[in-house]
C-alpha cells in the first residue's frame, strides 16, 4: 500500500475517533475516553513513521484495533 494512501486511512480514522469523543463525550466512560485517545495517539505516532514495511504496518494496525475493539466491547 502506497504511503499517501495510509496516511489518508490514518487521518480519515483518526477524524472518525475524534468525532466519536466529541458526539459523545458526556456518555463515555473514563476507560472508554481513555482508549480512544490512546488509539489517536498510536494513529499520530504511526503516521509519523517511514519507511514501514506492510508487515510492520499490520502489526502497528493491529494494536490499535485492539483498542478499539475494546471500546466497542466495553
């Protein structure tokens, strides 16, 4: 996957995850508030890193989905 196209999912993710946090703030939890920030701040570090290669990039992929994936579950 070209690195422009990975940015534009991270960014896109990263809008969706804020726009959670802001819709629904006086319904989230602290532990809910806390794993969506630490999912935007692994996206931001991800984001910030070159030269991934696809495997390396599913594995950072995968961390943060495992956060989310506790949201949704909680």
């Amino acid at each position: 996957m070209s690195r422009l196209k990975r940015l534009k999912n991270i960014d896109g993710l990263i809008e969706n995850l804020q726009t959670i946090i802001s819709q629904s703030q006086c319904s989230l939890s602290e532990i809910e508030l806390n794993l969506l920030n630490e999912a935007i701040a692994k996206l931001m570090m991800l984001r910030s890193k070159k030269g991934l290669t696809d495997k390396q990039y599913q594995i950072e992929i995968s961390d943060i989905l495992e956060l989310i994936y506790n949201f949704l579950t909680k």
